[in-house]
C-alpha cells in the first residue's frame, strides 16, 4: 500500500480504470487555483482611485483587467461544468452557479470597455467610464457563484471518500468470512484495489486540509491504514493455514478491528461530525493548561475585573494535578520528581501572593499596587516557565533513555527464536518482558503529550499511544500462533510483519522526540515556512493547466543582485535572534519565521528552493506579511510591559516608528514585478534586525528593573518594613 506513504498521500500512479484518476480532484483543484488570479484582478478593478478623469493609459489597462476577469471566469466556468457533468445529482446547482458567474464576468467586461465610448479631445483625457456600482455588484454576484460551486465541488469529493469507504469495509466484511485460499486471493486483489483508491482521495484531502489539528488525524489514520493492510494479508493467510488456533484467530480480528476504527475516524474528519453528538472529551496538556493560565493571569493587567480569584486557583490546581502523571510514574527518577514537586509547591505560594496584591488593587488603584500586581504576575509566570522546562527535560530524557535501551529489539527477537524452536516457557517469559517494555513506551507518550507543545504533536502522541498498546499484544498472539505451530512458514512471515511494525513505530518515536524538541526550543519556523505553497496542478488532457511564468534569464540576474542583500539580512537577524536566552518568546518566534521566509525568497532569487515561480513568491509574501502582523501584535505587548514595569525614558517616536512600518498591510497590495517583491521585502527585514536589536536591550532593561525591585523588596523584608 505505498500509495498511503509520503506527504503528499500519493505513492505513485494510480491503476488505470479508477473513477477518482479521471480528473475529479485534478478539475477541483483548477477551480481553486483560478479563484487567486479573480480576486486579485476584481480587487484591483474595485479599488482604483475614483477620480473624474482618467488618462488613455489608465483607461487601457483598466480596460485589460475586466478582460482578463472574463477570461479567467471563462476557465472557471469550464472546470465547473466539467465536474458538474460528471455528478449528476449536483448537476443542476453546479451549472446555475456557473451561468451566474459567466454573466457576471460578462458584466464586467462590459462595463471597463472602452470601444464604445466617445472621446472628448479638449485637455488629453476623458472622464471616467466604468460605472463602479455595477462592477461592485457584479463582482459580488461572480464570488458569491464562485462560493457555490466550490462548496458544491467539495460536497462531490466528500461524497466520493465516502463511497470508497463503503467499498472497502464491504469487502473487509467478505475477507473476515472467506475459507479457502482461492477465494481470499482474489477478494484480497480486488481489496488491494479499493485501498489504493482511498489512499489517493484521502492524501489528497489531507493536503487540502487547513486546520492542522485535523490533517494530523488524517494523517495517523491513514498510516493505520497503511500499515494494517500488510498485517490483514498475513493475519489472514495464518487463520486459513491453523483454523483451529484461537490465537491466529484473535490475531485476524484484531487488526479487522482497527482498520475499521480507522477507516470511520477518516469519514469524521472529512465529514466534520462525529456519530451520535459525541464530543472530544481528550483531556487538555499541561503546556496547553499553563499557556491558557499565563493568557489569564496576564490579562488581570489590563481588566481587574476579567477572571475570579476562585477561577484562577481551580485553573491551576487542574495544572498541577496532572503534573502527577509525571510524580507517580514509576520510571521518573527521583531528582526530577523532587524538583516537580518544588516548583509546583512555589507555583501556588505565588499564586496566593498575586491574589493577595490583586485583591488590593481592586481598592487602592496606586501606582504602587500596580508594579507590586506586575511583579506577582511575572513571578508565577517565571515559575510556570521553570516547570515547563523541568517537565520536558523529565519526558524528553526518560523517552530518550528508553529508546536508546530498547535499539537492539532484543525482546522481539527472542519471541521469534522461541516461535520456531516452540518454547512455550520461553514465549510466557519474553511476552512478559514486551508487555512491560509496551507499558513503558505507552507511559511515556503520555508524559510527551503533556509537553508536546502543539495540537498535532499531541495527536501524534496519542496515536503512537494507541499503536503500542495494540502492536504489543497483537504481536504477543502471533508469537503464540508460531510457538504452537513452530514450522509454519505463513505463521513465521505473519510474526516478522507485526514485528516491523513495531520496529518502524519505535523508529517513528525518534523523530516525534526530534520534533517536541525543535517546538519547545523555538525553532519549528524552520520547517513550516514553506507549507502555505500552493500546490503545483497535474496534467489533464481535457483542461489546460494554469502555468505561472517563469522569471525569464535577465529578469533572474537582476533579481539575483537584490537578493543578495536580503540573505546577508536573514544572517543579521538569525544573529540577533541567538541573543535571546528565551527561544521559546513569540518576539523571536515570530522574527525566526519571517527569517526563515525571507531566506526562502533569497533562494528564490538564485534559481533555487521550493519557490518556482512567481505566484509562488507572492503567496510566500502574503504568509510573510501575516507573520509581520503577529510579530507586530507581540512587540506591542511587550512595549506595554516594558513601560509598566521599568517606567523607562525612552524615545518614544523610536518604538513607534517601528511598529508603524512592520504593520505595513503587505497582504493588501498586488505585487507586479519581483524585483519590487524583493525590495520591499528587504525593507521589511532591515526594520526585523533593528527591531530585535531595540527589543532585546528593553528585555535586558526589563531584567534588571525586575531585580532590584526584588532586592529593594529584600532589604525591606530584611528590615522590617514590610
């Protein structure tokens, strides 16, 4: 089943004959890759300046953006009619919508043509011809049909998983019931065929899925899916061989049971509903549960009023409860849990603290009171940081240590040396051990889910959760199934399949841990720089794909030149990033992400990278001017903290100047020439390096404030004053 493998979902070409190769995927993603260049042009047909005159060459190239419009509703058109003509029940809505669109890019066409009108020769320029209100609502009628015959495209792809779904679990119902070989042989092609099918219409969707959380579990159902297949033929070919053996039985059943979890966990997804109203009743993560407190605690600055002191203690003593998972395991070593258990004891003497001075503050609005709340504020958020940290450390070495103890898969091929030489004795022993090697393995992916650091991380753990606790026991009854039958050849390949996937689930832990490291150590930007590109389209004999040109030889030398700057600029910044104790602060995280970006565009300027064109650089842009709007919402609230607590004299114009050009709405403009993409972005992180820079001295200034304010407050404990 290679087709489940890869990013993309798509392992290759897919057998000829399938409904799903015919193009239904390829004529829905034209649709979506047309919609870009429409909203681009109306945009700009929208919002030219609405002076009374304008000049020829004004008037001309308005004139080609209407055309352009019409062309490109043209194609869309031609897409929806394609998928309607395939989907019959939808066959009606599809074509309305698209009757709609095409007059509505009509209408514009109409309305920016300037053949038709008369031409005042008195000063060089005639008054404007476009009339704005039917353009307006032109538009707004092609993007609401636009609307229609996505939603509607998207309703036939959801309805075409479904029907694979079907498919797969009717033929699943006849392999569970099959008795001879012949007759499972041909079953298992024709199954063989229907899972390649559903491989490539959910890799597909995966792809196309926004929320990560969701592209997550498709992704951990579908690598179920994937690995299952192999296990069913073998679990399947061993119950025919030994029909008498309960264990081969149970073993068969088995993986039945979890390709069919998995099979209605991928309906869910794309479905977005779960059966019978249930809810997601997973409990939140502790680095979930302290970045909600923090948000809480922090918004007490702002509004006094915002939470109640009996909410914020039932908060954290939620936080602190779970952090037992980690006291009462048994593996956690003593050190790590004495000093869980210390920090978790001064979590809450700072909490009454700051419920204290916030119950004061409530009365005596003083300056006094307000640092006095800030400093509790920062304390206990200092606190939270130095659990969280001992938290990972605890998870990431315990994980760490097992993973490296159990490299050698001793225990796995003990079972298999006991299977052949039928050693019952042996089999009870060493199943023993992978039971409790599996418990310590799904201990610890709980204890990462904890310190996972984001939702799909989280779901990855749980998936891997899931997957040792029934690896390990299916492994345990084929093992059984061998030493019983210790000649069989069928029983013996049936043992090794379980055990590599066992292996490849160990192998996949490593790259989990790597993961959960680079999250909490700030530099996951480095890897989700590029994932907003568009995806390139197939080839199609019925529809012409939309190709974006190319920057030809000369335009690339120049480019080159500009782009040379800006990759000394992604070093500047990178530099000034390292200066940052705290990786994990949004300020650098922000600036890393923007850098990385920014690098992607310097590559693009030497030929080179994931960015082929120019669409691409200007999606990449787009995502670069999103980061920019967050780093900006970040340094804002730091600027507040900074004049909250330290009360500095500083420039104020400084700070603003800065913040009032990386505001700058980039996402706003249509971007023409490269060259002046480039440019503008190099700007943009020019201001990135100063503004670190300013940042990080404030931060050291923050510190140092904060200290003396804690030593001043010593002394006067020291003395008796307070």
């Amino acid at each position: 089943m290679a087709a489940f493998s890869g990013p993309a979902g798509v392992g290759g070409a897919s057998p000829s004959g399938f409904a799903f190769d015919s193009g239904l995927e390829i004529k829905t993603r034209s649709v979506e890759q047309t919609l870009l260049p429409l909203v681009s042009q109306i945009t700009t047909l929208i919002n030219h300046k609405d002076n009374t005159k304008k000049s020829d060459k004004t008037l001309q190239a308005i004139q080609r953006v209407g055309q352009a419009v019409n062309l490109a509703v043209g194609r869309f058109v031609k897409v929806g009619e394609a998928i309607a003509n395939e989907n019959w029940d939808l066959k009606e809505e599809i074509n309305i919508a698209c009757i709609e669109a095409k007059q509505a890019g009509e209408t514009i066409a109409a309305l920016t043509d300037i053949s038709s009108l008369n031409h005042p020769e008195s000063d060089g320029q005639i008054t404007i011809f476009t009339d704005k209100t039917g353009v307006i609502k032109a538009a707004r009628l092609l993007l609401s049909s636009v609307t229609k015959v996505l939603l509607l495209a998207d309703r036939v792809v959801i309805k075409q998983i479904i029907t694979s779904r079907n498919k797969v679990l009717a033929t699943m119902e006849r392999l569970e019931k099959v008795n001879s070989f012949q007759e499972f042989v041909q079953i298992f092609s024709q199954f063989g065929n229907e899972m390649v099918e559903f491989a490539h219409l959910t890799g597909d969707r995966q792809n196309d899925l926004k929320d990560e959380k969701k592209k997550a579990k498709m992704a951990a159902a579908r690598a179920v899916l994937e690995k299952c297949t192999m296990m069913l033929l073998t679990a399947s070919k061993t119950c025919l061989r030994h029909p008498n053996c309960e264990s081969a039985h149970k073993n068969k059943e088995g993986v039945f049971d979890r390709m069919k979890v998995a099979l209605d966990k991928v309906i869910e997804i794309v479905t977005d509903c779960k059966p019978n109203g249930e809810t997601d009743i997973s409990s939140v993560s502790i680095f979930t549960g302290i970045k909600e407190f923090k948000m809480s605690i922090e918004a007490l600055l702002e509004n006094l009023y915002f939470q109640s002191k009996e909410n914020l203690s039932a908060t954290l003593e939620v936080i602190l409860e779970r952090t037992e998972d980690f006291t009462d395991s048994a593996y956690t070593s003593h050190e790590h849990r004495e000093r869980i258990l210390e920090l978790s004891t001064q979590a809450r003497l700072e909490l009454q603290q700051l419920l204290s001075v916030w119950i004061q503050s409530q009365s005596k609005k003083t300056k006094s009171i307000a640092e006095e709340l800030e400093l509790a504020v920062l304390k206990i958020s200092h606190s939270l940081k130095e659990l969280k940290k001992e938290l990972h450390r605890t998870a990431t070495q315990l994980t760490a240590d097992l993973l490296k103890y159990h490299a050698d898969h001793v225990v796995l091929k003990a079972l298999k040396l006991t299977g052949v030489e039928g050693n019952l004795e042996g089999l009870a022993e060493y199943a023993c051990k992978l039971s409790e090697q599996k418990e310590q393995l799904v201990e610890v992916c709980r204890l990462l889910r904890h310190i996972s650091g984001t939702e799909p991380l989280e779901i990855t753990c749980v998936h891997a959760e899931e997957t040792f606790q029934v690896t390990g026991q299916q492994i345990i009854s084929a093992a059984e199934t061998l030493t019983l039958h210790p000649s069989s050849k069928i029983a013996k390949e049936n043992l090794d399949v379980f055990c590599e996937a066992w292996e490849s689930q160990i192998g996949d832990m490593s790259t989990l841990l790597r993961e959960i490291n680079d999250v909490f150590e700030g530099r996951r930007g480095e890897k989700y720089g590029y994932l907003s590109l568009p995806k390139p389209m197939k080839n199609n004999a019925n529809l012409k794909s939309l190709k974006p040109d190319k920057p030809d030889s000369e335009e690339q030398a120049k480019i080159a030149k500009l782009g040379l700057k800006l990759g000394l600029l992604t070093s500047d910044v990178n530099c000034e990033i390292k200066k940052w104790e705290d990786q994990e602060n949004e300020i650098v995280r922000n600036g890393r992400n923007m850098s990385s970006m920014a690098y992607s565009l310097y590559l693009f300027t030497r030929g080179e990278g994931p960015l082929k064109t120019s669409q691409d650089l200007i999606h990449q842009l787009e995502v670069f001017a999103e980061e920019g709007l967050k780093l900006t919402s970040s340094v804002q609230v730091f600027s507040k903290q900074v004049m909250q607590v330290c009360l500095l004299g500083l420039d104020g114009d400084v700070m603003n100047t800065h913040l009032g050009v990386t505001k700058t709405p980039l996402q706003n403009q249509v971007f023409l020439k490269v060259d002046k993409c480039i440019i503008k972005t190099r700007s943009m992180m020019a201001i990135l390096v100063q503004l670190l820079s300013l940042c990080y001295k404030l931060l050291k200034k923050l510190q140092m404030e904060n200290n003396r304010w804690v030593s001043v407050t010593n002394k006067d404990s020291v003395d008796g004053k307070t």
